[in-house]
C-alpha cells in the first residue's frame, strides 16, 4: 500500500513537469511568432512618397518672391521637398554651377546673367521663359527736367550729386552700370547698396522732390508707387530682357517630373508685380502663392501634366 502511494506520486510529479515544459514551449512558440511579424509591420510603416528634395536660389530681389513661392506651392502639391536657399546672384549660379541648388525662378537673359550662363553653360540651362518684357535700365522720378537720355546727365552729374544709387555687388546691373560710367565718361560714383537700402534712398528723395538718379526695372511696385522715367539710350547696355527659369543639368534626371513643371511654367509680369506689391502691404508670400494656385487650377494642371 505504501510502494502504490509512492508511484502515485511520482506520477503526478511528472505530469507536472511535463505540464510546465510544454507550457514554456507554447510561450517560446508564441513569442517566436510575434518577432517574425514585428519587422514586417515596421517595414510598411516607413514607406515614403519621395525622396526628392528641390532646392531653390533666391535673391534678394522682390522679382525673384513670387514665382519662387508659386511654384514651391505647387511642388509641395506634387510630393517633392522644396528647400530655398537665399543668396546674391553670383552665389546663386555658383551654387546652381555646383549642383548644390537645383533652380532659380528669376534669370534676366541675355543681358543681365548672360555672363553666368556663358561662365557655367556646361552645367546649366535655360528651362522655360517666365515673363517677357523684363525693362530695365537707370531711372530718374518725372519732376527732374532736361534729362531723358543717358547723354544728357553728361554736365549734370552735380544735379544727383554725382551718384547713381545701385544693388548689390555681383549683379549683372551693377557690372553693367560701372561700364556704362566709363563708356559715357560720366562724373559718377556708383553706390552700390541692397535693393530695400537703394529704395530708402528712393524714398527720401522723392518725399522732397530731390533729384536722384538709380537702377529700376519691372516688374516692381517702384513704378505704380512713384512716376518715373527709364531713361533712354542704354540699348547696346540694358535690352529688354525676358526672365527665364534656369536650372542645374542633372535635374532632368533627378527629378523628371520636375523638370517638365518648370519647363511648362509661365506667368504673366502683372500677376508678379500685384504679388510684390500685396507683400510690402504686409502679406504673407505662402498664402498669396497659396491663392494664386487655388485660383489659377486649369494651369497649374497644364504645367505640371496631371
């Protein structure tokens, strides 16, 4: 009767041990399973849209606002990722030269940047034309007489205090005014400044009637803001230009879908100066680049193929 009692409990110590073995088996099992499934669940769950990242110069220009917001707008829209990258416009086309900036919304061809276009032609081109009828050239407010001609300052360089009021140093203009200066040996200092300092200028000169002589061009508000004449006899210097959209070579292959939107792109100068003139009332550049797109759908659609 003992010996049975004895069996009987070995038995049902091994049934125990049994039991608990299998239990860790079943947990190993499960366990085993879920870190199978977990990778792949993490996996899906990563996937991007694009990888693409567009990288835009932008001057300091009030040109250069508008369609480079546009059409950051409209490339958000299309999936990419848009970085803008502010810088003077030698640095610009340096940077487009390089690679490491893909577009710039606002090339004066062929006068004003045709020098980097010749300088960097075997890693940049010309994609689309923006706007045409880019005027240019020295400008003077209506209420100073006998002046109309670029020879006529010749003897009345004293009536602008010898100076012609500028933009900054490596753009086209500047070059571009200083031989100007030399070729009609004329008795001015060229002040080279940014365009909101050249403006300021513009502004306390015009308040009293002063006479100031400085660079303008269209589109800009200058010329709803104030009455101005471009003065004439520059055409071998400042040609009516057209502003083109100009990028990097490779992009045609980076981003294929792009490239056709700015190759498609074209905007009407009116339409950028209203943008310009509705920022310096204190508007923001996203929300009027955002309107303008919600507004105009047919061309959008039209320039990017969808």
């Amino acid at each position: 009767m003992e010996k049975r009692w004895i069996i009987l409990i070995a038995v049902i110590a091994l049934l125990g041990i049994m039991a608990v073995a299998m239990a860790g088996c079943g947990i190993d099992e499960e366990t085993d399973e879920t870190d199978e499934a977990a990778p792949a669940e993490e996996e899906e769950g990563t996937e991007e849209d694009r990888d693409e990242t567009i990288r835009f110069g932008v001057t300091n220009w009030t040109s250069t606002i508008p369609p480079t917001y546009i059409a950051k707008e409209i490339l958000e829209d299309m999936g990419y990722t848009v970085e803008l990258q502010e810088a003077d416009a030698g640095a610009v086309y340096t940077g487009l030269s390089r690679g490491d900036l893909d577009v710039f919304m606002d090339a004066w061809l062929p006068d004003m940047h045709e020098n980097y276009m010749n300088q960097y032609e075997d890693t940049i081109e010309s994609v689309s034309v923006s706007y045409e009828e880019g005027e240019l050239g020295w400008v003077i407010p209506d209420y100073v007489e006998g002046v109309e001609t670029i020879e006529d300052l010749k003897g009345q360089e004293d009536l602008f205090d010898n100076r012609i009021y500028g933009i900054e140093e490596g753009a086209g203009m500047t070059e571009t005014s200083r031989e100007m200066i030399q070729s009609f040996d004329l008795d001015l200092d060229y002040v080279a400044s940014s365009e909101s300092g050249m403006l300021s200028e513009v502004q306390r000169h015009v308040s009293s009637e002063e006479p100031i002589l400085f660079l303008g061009w269209r589109p800009h508000p200058m010329f709803v803001e104030y009455d101005l004449t471009v003065l004439e006899g520059d055409e071998d210097y400042f040609a009516t230009s057209e502003v083109h959209v100009v990028a990097n070579k490779d992009l045609a292959e980076k981003a294929p879908e792009a490239y056709e939107f700015f190759s498609n792109w074209s905007i009407e100068v009116d339409e950028v100066e209203e943008m310009i003139a509705e920022i310096e009332d204190g508007g923001d550049e996203e929300d009027l680049a955002r309107q303008w797109v919600d507004e105009n759908e047919d061309r959008v659609r039209e320039m990017t193929g969808q």
